[in-house]
C-alpha cells in the first residue's frame, strides 16, 4: 500500500524554542515522542524563508537550487523568487511524476502543475509588493500571488465553498497579525477538509506562518510568541483529529519542521545610510549587495566595516551569479533593516529595530537551528541529535518510496515499513 505523507512547515519555530516549550505542544510533542525527532536542522544560507523553503522542497542547496535569499537580483531589481525561479525540480514534481495526487495549500514554490490541487501561500502577495523594489511586479504575477489551481472542483466538493474570498483583496481594516492568523487557519481549514473527503491526496504540502511574524514584531520568546506556537499546534491538532475521525491515521506520516530558527535582536543597521548609492536587500542579520563595477566588493565592505559587519564567502551563491552579489553578516544581537517610512529626523547607521527578532544569523548560528518530526507507522522511534538542511527532502522521499538520485544529503531513515 502506498504510504502517504502530509509535511507542514511552521515558520521560524527555533530548536531552542520547541526544546524549552515541548509540553505546551502537545501535538507537536506527541509525534515527536512516537517518530524521528532532530533536535536541531541545520538551517540554508541565508537561514531566510524562501532558501529555507527552497532547501526543504529541492533536496539540494541554493548554489543548486538557484534561490539565495528571500529576494534574487535580476536586472536592476532584487525580487521576490517564485516556482519558476527554481533551478531544479521539488519533491512535489517527483511525486507527480511517479504518480501520486499531490496537494499544495499554502505551500510556496510548488509550480501548480506538478499538483491536483494548488492553493496560493497566503502571505505572498504581501512578500511581492512589499519591498523597495516590488514596483516592477507584473499584473499577472499579481494575480498569480492568489491563484487557486483546482480543476475537478475538489476543494468546493470537500466543503470548502468559500475559497473565493481568498483571491480577494486583503482587507487592509484588520490588524496584520489578527489577519495572518485568521489566513493560517483558513489554509489549515482547506488541509482538513481534502484530508477528510473521499479523495485524501498522497502528498499533502502546507504551511502554518504566523509563529515567525509574532517572534518579528512582539519579541523571541515573548509570551505572545510562545502563544503563536501554541496555535499552530493547535491547527496540526486538526489535522491529526480529521485523521482519526476518518480511520485514516495510520495511512499517513507526518512531518512537521520550521525553515529556520530565530534569535533576538538589539540593534538594527541601515544600509541606506552607509552605502546609500549601492542596490542592496536585507536577509535579516544578512545583507545582500549587487556589484556592478570594479571595486564595489572593496568600498563596501570598508563602510561596512566599523559596525561589525562580515563579509561572507559566496559559496551558496549560484556559480554564474559569483562576483555579481556579496552577503554580509552582522555581529550577534544585530540585523539589517529598511529605514522605516515614518520615521524622522536625521538618517543614521544604527538605530533600534523594528524586527525585535530575526533570523539569517551568522551562518552556522545556533540561533538559526530549526525543529523537525516525522511520526507515523512505520517510523521508528529515536532522536537525532542534528542534521543538515538537505537531508529532509530525501527523508520525506524515503516515506514515500521515490528516489533518493536527486538529492544531495541523505535520508534520515533508511525506509518506511509498510503494513
């Protein structure tokens, strides 16, 4: 019998995070007691959302992949990677192909056409236009931040008759972080209900977002954060509920791990007052900077310098975009920001920061660690004390039994037993 699989990414939920508040999971902390449990995933470079992403979906690492930060330069513009931007193919391609259903909701950087399903992450048409440079976004890329891909109506069929409103404009009256989390449950809503219908997919992809925006905006380990954990164990408690209710629990394994960790923050730099002529982009406490003439590298990191910032090596940086695109890092307790539009007086280089916690640390940071758990029947038991980021695509590979050629690590298990 074909196993089944359902992986459910939770933003920025640290390894030290799921370690010190297990007990107050008690989804989370139930499948990690009855499966695998890493104790900390190592995180990409950048350890930033969409590399993360990228990382988790590909197998292999952004030199590969092609996505090296949260936004790519491509023109005169740094802009937000999507499917396409992909170099290789995702787990959810392999899948396709060997032909399981596969299902996205929420899930970004699925092309909708290695889908049955494809429900749009609900956070990018935000990440799109929200950037300096999120001006040049196409009209169609627009409508394609809210696409929904469902051809035999599975979705309406399931329950779901309301997911119209989700192609409509935000409602910009609502506080942002009441709204992302209405968001986060109107996708685990769309999870249950698929899960629950008379088709349940082989290949389930879906995100839960709102962990990483509460540790930004309201502190690491605030007991708001913490809150904002809880919740999103409470919508996998939904998933696992539908499973039961179904007698489908043993069908399925399930996997659960964040695209990176979190630290806190004290200082925030200002690229714009340092290098105000140079087009950069912030990755958190990492910074990328386009070079465009001889001595660029040279003259920046020299400005850069007095406040401790890094220069980092461009290893992860696709090989035909070497010497076009520097990371810098900045010192611990430290991250790179946008001045904010409201503010005024004079423009200096640091200031306090309005992300008061972040992520894209120093890589190898300890902060940047991540959580995951695969739990189901036939996954034994144990603790892995680390791992590195592209060893999860070929572990959910292995639950499912494709091939482990296109990946870089190696799975964490040898195989699932099937029943």
């Amino acid at each position: 019998m074909q196993r089944k699989l359902i992986a459910i990414q939770v933003d920025g939920v640290s390894a030290d995070t799921f370690e010190k508040y297990a007990h107050r999971l008690p989804n989370m902390n139930r499948l990690a007691a009855a499966g695998l449990r890493v104790r900390r995933l190592k995180s990409a470079v950048p350890a930033t959302s969409v590399p993360g992403r990228a990382t988790m979906l590909t197998g292999v690492g952004p030199e590969v992949h092609g996505v090296y930060g949260n936004h790519i330069f491509r023109g005169d513009a740094f802009v937000a990677p999507l499917a396409e931007d992909l170099q290789v193919p995702t787990i959810a391609a392999h899948a396709k192909a060997a032909g399981l259903d596969v299902v996205t909701i929420g899930q970004a950087l699925v092309d909708p056409a290695d889908t049955s399903v494809y429900v749009s992450p609900w956070w990018l048409r935000g990440f799109m236009t929200g950037h300096r440079f999120g001006k040049m976004v196409t009209p169609e890329a627009l409508a394609a931040s809210r696409a929904i891909h469902d051809p035999e109506n599975r979705l309406v069929l399931a329950g779901m008759t309301d997911m119209d409103a989700f192609r409509a404009p935000v409602d910009d009256s609502a506080p942002v972080l009441i709204a992302g989390l209405a968001l986060d449950q109107f996708i685990n809503r769309a999870v249950v209900a698929l899960l629950g219908s008379a088709r349940p997919p082989d290949l389930v992809l879906t995100e839960i977002e709102m962990p990483d925006s509460f540790q930004h905006y309201l502190g690491y380990d605030s007991p708001a954060a913490i809150w904002s954990v809880e919740f999103a164990d409470m919508l996998i408690g939904n998933v696992l509920a539908v499973l039961e209710s179904t007698g489908r629990r043993d069908d399925y394994v399930i996997a659960v791990a964040s695209d990176h960790g979190h630290g806190p923050v004290d200082t925030a730099i200002f690229p714009e007052a340092i290098i105000p002529e140079m087009h950069w982009m912030t990755e958190g406490a990492s910074l990328y900077v386009s070079l465009k003439t001889p001595g660029d590298l040279e003259r920046v990191a020299e400005r850069l310098l007095p406040y401790g910032v890094e220069l980092w090596n461009d290893h992860h940086v696709p090989e035909n975009l070497r010497g076009t695109v520097a990371m810098f890092v900045a010192p611990p307790r430290h991250s790179f920001e946008e001045r904010p539009k409201d503010a005024s007086g004079p423009l200096s280089a640091t200031g306090s920061p309005r992300a008061i916690s972040t992520h894209g640390f120093r890589p190898g940071s300890p902060e940047d660690d991540r959580m995951f758990i695969l739990s189901g029947n036939g996954v034994a038991p144990q603790i892995i004390e680390g791992a590195n980021a592209d060893q999860f695509a070929p572990t959910l590979a292995s639950v499912l039994g494709l091939s482990q050629a296109p990946y870089a690590g190696r799975s964490l298990i040898a195989e699932v037993s099937h029943p």
